[in-house]
C-alpha cells in the first residue's frame, strides 16, 4: 500500500512540479442518474400492482429504465436549457405563428406520444389503464415536467371531443394515434395531432363565465357547426398544438369550440400568436397570448353549455395536476437523500444525523402520500361504471388537485435546503423542481377556485361527499387518530352554509383524511407517522418535526437505487 501511495504522489508531482493544484475533489456526491426509476420506488411499484395495473410492471421497468438514464435525464435539462422561440412571420413578411424547440423537447414529445401517454386508456381500455399510463407519466415528469402540458391536454381532450360525435370521428384517429409529427403544416397532412386549450382571458382568469371573445355563426348554428371566433386569448397553453379548445360567447351563450390552426382550405387560420409568457417555471413549454381574428372554429357540444362542455377535459388535467406535483416531490426526496447519503458533514454522513434523517423521512412521506391518494384516483378512473368510483372522481380530483399541488412548492424548498449551496445551483436539479412547484397549484383553477369546486360538486351531488366518508369510513378502526378526526370533520361539514368563510380549513382536512385513508388501506409502513405528524398536530410544524416516529426505515424505503 506504501509503495502504491508513493508511485501515485510521484505521478502528480511529475504533472504539478510547481504544487500549483489547491485541492481534490472529494466529499461531493456523484451525481444521481442511470438508475431505474420504478425499480427503485418502492411505493409506485406497489401503488401500480395494488390499483389493478400488475400486468404493466414489466413494460414500467423497462420504461423507468430508459427514464431514469443519464441521456434521457440530459433531454429534461437541455429543453430547459433552450426555451422556445416564436417567429411571428416568415423572412418576407408572411404570418406563420411559428415556434421552435430544441430538438430535446422534440425527443421528449415523440417518447411521450409513442407511450401512449396522451391516448392510451382510451384506445386501450380495461383495468388498471389509467394507473398504468399515471405510473408512466409520473416517471417522465421526473424526468421533464414542461412538455406534459401539450400531452395532457391531448390526453384530456378526448373525453370532451366525444360529445360531439361528428368532430369526433374527424380528429379522434390522429389525437389518439401514436404518431409526433412538429411540423407547422394542416392537420389533414399529419398522421397524429395534438390539441391545446385556449379558455383564459386578462379579465377574467379563472372566471371563463367573463369571456367577451365571441363567437359568429357561418352559417347554421349548434353543435357541430362552423363559427367564426374573435377576440384576445391571455393564456393559450401550448401554442404549437395542431388545435385547440377554446371558449367563447355565441348568441345563445358560453360554448366550446374546436379551433384548429389550418383552415381545410389549406389557408392559415388566424389564430395570431403575440407574444410567448415568460414563466417562472415550465420553461421548456411555450405559453401564449393569442388574437382570434375571425379564427374558423366547430362548436363542440350544445350551444351555451361550454362550461360542461370543457369541464370534461378540465377533470382529466386536473388529475395529471395531481401526477404531476407528486412526480415533482418524488425527484426532490431522491435528490436529497441522495445527497445526503453521500456527503458528510461533522464527522458523519448526513443522512445518518439525527436532524436529517428526520427531515428526510418528512418529506418521504409527504411524497408518498400524494402518489398514494394520486393512485387511488387514478383507480377510481378505470372504474367510472361505478358510482362510488364516479363519485370519488369528481370531488376527489378536486382535493387532491388543491391539496398535493399545494404541498410541492414548500417540499421542494425543503429538498433543496437538504442539499445547501449545491441546491440553489442552476446546474442542480433542484432550481427547476423549486420553479416547477408552484405551476400546478395555479393551472387549471388555483387553490380557492379548487375550494369552491369541492363546494359545487357537494351542493350538486350530495353522492360526491357520501362517497368521500365511505372511502375514509372502510379503513375505521384501523387508526384512532384519523376515526377521531373524520368524525369531527364529518359534524362540521353537516352544514355547508358558511362554506367559504371555512373554506381552506374545511378542505385542508379534507385531503389530510383523504391520505391517511389511502396510506392505512394501502397498508403503507408510512401510515402511522402520516397519522401521527399530519393528523395529530394538523401539520402546524416545519418538516422535520416528528416525534415518536422511526425515521430511519421510512429513509430507506424512499431512498432510489
């Protein structure tokens, strides 16, 4: 061993001979990558299996291989690295409302529509479709969570296109085909399209019902037929899609509209791109304003009823909300335990101090709670036959949507500060998961619009909460903290008169029971620190706070590969 460490000091003396090297490099982890991202989830494999998806788990390895890998994982960063760019106009002045992606959001895009990501339970459908395609999207929202917007729009899409038979047989083949075609060219020279959403306008936001764009009869009126739209569209997700669902006023009130960027004559319809948003997050994806200049546009469904209409696909995304944030805390919680277990400080690793690992085991359970519950949805999606399952869908969707998407942004703080100044590097992961947080607490309704329609769906459906406390109900017994708390909320929610006034209280145990429910059925070994850190003290501490609770095996679990 002595002479070994002779011959290597000699080498770096006869390298250096003036000892102008300062150090080495050491203590620094090796970066996290080319691991298997559902080989190494514990709780998503178990998640897929338990929620009747068990005969994907050899396709989901295979995929999380191929995810998790370090050149896939460079895709995520490079489409981030290089955001879109919009040219409004040719060289000699022509309108072509073009936008261009670095050729790693293109590889992005094709890997996601070739999965079936934004089609599969719908070409596919039987057990277990939708928990297979969640697991699937899940993992590749780790990877890159701006190019799911186009995706999940796609995938949202169709249940809404459906209520509109004739559009439907039109333009359901090449939304559900597994084909990426990018080209700006119609849609009748493509093989598969995709499909965005142009609903929001400056007054508006979240309140559609304020749309001023209208909507002018070519002819006959009704579902089905030609109108042609005006008006100023403030946010146009995914500007690039070959069509787009759009809201706008008729003569006989709000309707859904199926606008497409090429007119069948081959002429460009002049759905007119301003500017792109500059976001904090979702980088890679464009986002628009939009002029509709008597843009050419099928309504979908019947005349004045655009918000049902749309609402259809409104649900569908709001799910991949609930995908999405959960993906985003599963990649915050692997990079800092993966940190963590490879940097010492004090003499000692930090994933073995105390403080840590009890920081650590927080966040793992936050993590595995939102895909628990994510998961349990997604179920309740395959199962819609089902009353009970219908009615877990609707009011379901909603809590989880408000809660999980809540929970990422101060998770993914709290990730970060696990790996100090490392974390708030932009060569980091981190930077883009803590930018990421906060977009889908925002997208599709933020956290009071999500309260107000937990309230909607009660007031309409009485079913929507019934099933809510029978799901909570068929674990009782199993955990006095949550048979306590249930039957509290249950009292206070047999008034909803002042519903808004206790809005965020009333929802906020809404889901808190939601996930504990879902973690004791799931037989979960994270259950009871769930109940005991989130239930006993209602979350009112900074992560890290547990008492009474073994952090060590809650580490481990979490911990990838």
């Amino acid at each position: 061993m002595g002479a070994l460490q002779d011959r290597q000091d000699n080498f770096r003396a006869a390298l250096d001979p003036y000892g102008a090297a300062t150090h080495e490099v050491f203590n620094q982890p090796v970066e996290l990558a080319d691991t298997n991202l559902y080989d190494s989830d514990a709780a998503l494999k178990e998640a897929v299996k338990r929620e009747g998806a068990g005969w994907a788990a050899d396709g989901l390895e295979a995929f999380g291989a191929r995810a998790g890998s370090s050149a896939f994982l460079e895709l995520g960063v490079l489409a981030n690295r290089n955001p879109p760019e919009l040219d409004t106009h040719d060289r000699y002045g022509r309108r072509i409302d073009l936008i261009r992606y670095h050729p790693s959001y293109h590889a992005l895009m094709k890997a996601s529509i070739e999965d079936g990501l934004h089609s599969s339970p719908w070409t596919d459908p039987g057990k277990g479709a939708h928990v297979a395609r969640a697991a699937r999207s899940y993992m590749h929202t780790e990877v890159e969570a701006g190019h799911g917007c186009p995706i999940t729009m796609t995938f949202a899409a169709t249940p809404c296109l459906k209520l509109q038979p004739d559009l439907a047989e039109q333009w359901l083949p090449k939304v559900q085909a597994r084909v990426y075609d990018p080209r700006n060219v119609p849609a009748e020279q493509k093989q598969g399209v995709t499909i965005g959403m142009a609903m929001t306008e400056k007054q508006g936001g979240s309140d559609v019902r304020a749309n001023t764009t209208r909507a002018i009869p070519v002819g006959a009126e009704g579902g089905g037929h030609a109108y042609e739209l005006v008006g100023h569209k403030y946010f146009v997700s995914a500007p690039m899609c070959d069509a787009f669902l759009v809201l706008a006023q008729a003569p006989g009130g709000l309707s859904c509209f199926l606008a497409p960027r090429w007119r069948p004559d081959g002429t460009k319809n002049p759905l007119q791109i301003i500017r792109l948003k500059r976001k904090m997050g979702n980088v890679s994806n464009a986002s628009s304003e939009t002029e509709l200049r008597g843009a050419l546009g099928w309504m979908v469904g019947p005349e004045g009823r655009g918000v049902p209409t749309i609402i259809e696909m409104v649900a569908m995304t709001r799910f991949d909300c609930m995908i999405g944030s959960s993906a985003g805390m599963r990649m915050a919680v692997s990079q800092a335990i993966d940190h963590c277990r490879q940097r010492k400080a004090f003499g000692a690793f930090l994933i073995d101090q105390p403080i840590m690992t009890a920081v650590l085991a927080d966040l793992a359970i936050e993590a595995e709670a939102a895909l628990t519950l994510t998961m349990r949805i997604a179920r309740a999606l395959d199962h819609r036959d089902d009353p009970h399952e219908d009615a877990l869908v609707r009011i379901g969707a909603a809590i989880g949507k408000y809660w999980i998407c809540k929970r990422a942004p101060g998770h993914a703080y709290e990730a970060l500060e696990c790996l100090g100044g490392s974390g708030v590097m932009e060569d980091s992961p981190m930077p883009r998961l803590y930018r990421e947080a906060p977009v889908n607490a925002i997208w599709e309704g933020s956290g009071n619009v999500q309260c107000l329609d937990i309230a909607r769906a009660i007031q309409r459906s009485p079913q929507t909460l019934e099933a809510y406390f029978a799901e909570v109900a068929a674990v009782k017994g199993e955990s006095a903290t949550l048979d306590r708390e249930a039957a509290a909320l249950k009292d206070d929610m047999a008034s909803l008169s002042d519903f808004e006034t206790r809005a965020r209280d009333l929802c906020d145990r809404l889901a808190l029971c939601f996930e504990a429910a879902a973690l004791i059925r799931a037989g979960s070994p994270i259950a009871e620190a769930f109940c005991r850190s989130r239930l006993e003290t209602r979350g009112a501490h900074a992560y890290g706070a547990l008492t009474g609770v073994d952090a060590k095996p809650i580490v481990k679990r979490a911990a990838p590969r």
